[in-house]
C-alpha cells in the first residue's frame, strides 16, 4: 500500500496526471469533429504539459537552493527536464505554422509563474480572478483551437461553440481545486470562493454547467457523444457540489483532473462497442 502511494503520489506530483488531462481533451476534440490523428501534436502537447506545470509549480520552490531540495522534488526536476527535452523533440518535428500558434498559450504559462506585474513581485497567478480565466484560456486553445488549427481545417461555428464550452468547463473543474486552497491563499489573492463565499461558488458552477450542457446539445455529432457528455456533466455536478475546504488529498488532485480522461474513454468504449 505504501508504494502504490507513493507511485500515486508521484503520479501527481509530477503532473503525468494533469498532462493525461490535457491529452483526453485534444483527442475529444479530434473525435468530435472528425479531425486526423495527430500522433507528433499530441505528444508535443502531453510533454509540453509537464515541462510547464512542473515549472509553475516549482519554480518558486526550486530557485533558492538547489542542494537543499528534497529528493523528491530533485527526481520530480529531473522528470521534467526528461520531458522537456522530448517536448523540444516533438516541437523540432511539428510545423513551423502549428508551434507559432501555440507561442501565446505557452508564453501566458510561463507569465502565469514569473513576476513580471508591479515591479515584478507578481505574476498571472497571484491575480484573483484572472488565475481562472488565464488557466481556462490556455487549455481551451491548446486542446479545442490547436489541433483544429494544425488539422487546416476551415474553422465551424460549432468549433467555436465548443471552444467556448472547453473554457467554461476547464473553469468549473477549477473550483474545487479554489475551494480546497482557500485556507491556503493569501488574503489578498482574491479568488472566486474567497470573493463571494464556498456556496455561492457552487451555484455559480452549476450555473456554468448547465451553459455547457445547452452548449453540448448544440454541437455533439450525435446521441452517443451527448450521452457521454451527461454522464461528464452529472459527475462534475456531484464533485463540485460536495467540494469542501477540508478535502481528502485525492479529491481534486486525482478525481476532479481525472473527468476529461473519463470523457475520453466513454467516448473511445462506445466507438468500440458499434
């Protein structure tokens, strides 16, 4: 038991979890509107994922003192250094076209960590609620505009339906995570919960999902997506409905991260089972 923790925790920790996210919700996109399999893009974007989560997470972390690291986080460093060289790898065999459109996307990842605002003590991150809108943002246009943009693929109204879908719906999966780290954020990061309380987060969340669910109907190829989706859509109900600020340490980390990758594989088993 202890070493599936550790390897869980691992798992987490090194954002494997989250970048297996990101990859589920490029291929529903690719699924979606009938796209070609990427393999190059879709690798460049799992990689790419690590690289920058890790470095939002810990470069704060690792700056002062190398040595003093816990040895954790130092095979966490090397992970993601492992993981940057295949993003570089992947991005060296990407089209030139496909790596300037990400440029913004991975240029707000790297503001979202490094102070850069009133004279560099804050970044993207410690801006209240442009930390949502900024997160949201960028996994909206990596997994919805990129691989449509790579595809040449003349863009539909129901493509920019479902980007604005993938926007709400990465920011409802974030207020969990808000709700949990209330006790944590400083007084002045003014986040959604800590601004007009846990409840009304909630009510504001149900709200946005049922946006995305009037969204869905709109521009699912057809029932079985629809399906799918309703399934995605009670069970991220359920988990923001009884997200608290004394979480167990999986709740959101590892349940609320793993909704797109269960989208995913409903998607994949009903493909399989025509």
């Amino acid at each position: 038991m202890k070493f599936f923790r550790t390897v869980l925790d691992f798992y987490i920790n090194s954002s494997i979890h989250v970048a297996l996210a990101v990859f589920s919700l490029l291929k529903i996109t690719v699924l979606y509107f009938g796209l070609e399999h990427d393999e190059l893009l879709s690798f460049f974007v799992f990689f790419a994922t690590i690289t920058g989560y890790n470095f939002v997470k810990y470069v704060g972390v690792a700056k002062p003192h190398h040595r003093s690291l816990a040895k954790n986080l130092r095979i966490i460093q090397l992970f993601s250094f492992i993981c940057f060289v295949f993003m570089c790898y992947y991005a060296y065999l990407l089209p030139l076209r496909t790596l300037l459109f990400f440029v913004p996307f991975g240029l707000l990842t790297f503001l979202y960590a490094v102070p850069f605002l009133s004279g560099f003590q804050k970044n993207l991150r410690s801006v209240g609620y442009l930390k949502i809108i900024v997160v949201a943002l960028v996994w909206a246009g990596i997994t919805v505009l990129l691989p449509i943009y790579a595809s040449e693929t003349s863009i539909t109204i129901n493509m920019y339906l479902c980007t604005i879908q993938r926007f709400i719906l990465v920011a409802v999966l974030i207020l969990p995570f808000d709700i949990r780290d209330v006790q944590y954020d400083a007084i002045s990061l003014q986040t959604i919960p800590k601004k007009i309380g846990i409840e009304n987060t909630k009510k504001l969340g149900v709200v946005l999902l049922g946006i995305c669910l009037v969204l869905e109907f709109m521009i699912s190829p057809n029932a079985h997506f629809r399906t799918a989706f309703l399934i995605v859509f009670t069970m991220v109900l359920l988990l923001l409905m009884r997200s608290k600020v004394n979480q167990p340490k999986y709740y959101s980390s590892f349940w609320v991260e793993s909704i797109p990758v269960i989208w995913l594989l409903l998607l994949l088993l009903n493909m399989s089972s025509k």
